[in-house]
C-alpha cells in the first residue's frame, strides 16, 4: 500500500484506481526503442526502491 499521508483525498483514490497502458510500439518504430529491461524486474525493482524510500509500506 502507498503511504500517502492524511486525508486521501477523492482524486488520489480515483488515480492510483484506474487501468492504463501505454504500448511501446510507437517509440519503437519512431526512435528505435528497446526496452532494458523486462517489466516484471522493472516493476520489481521500482517496488523495491518504492519500500527502501519508505514510500511503500505493508498493508
């Protein structure tokens, strides 16, 4: 769970609540991208910056 302080206000609740992705295949058709990583270590490595910035805590 994010750690966002008091009040959680509506528009905070709706934002982390909503759905979105953003396919890559424009970028790599105009620029040439590739990813470096795979999303599950990016997404891994994110969570584990997130926990040692305090960021994220245990529910």
């Amino acid at each position: 769970m994010l750690d966002l302080g008091l009040p959680v206000t509506e528009e905070q609740l709706r934002f982390f609540a909503m759905e979105n992705s953003y396919p890559s295949d424009k970028a790599k058709a105009l620029l040439e991208y590739e990813p470096r990583v795979p999303i599950k270590e990016g997404m891994s490595r994110t969570e584990s910056w997130l926990r040692k910035e305090g960021h994220l805590v245990e529910a």
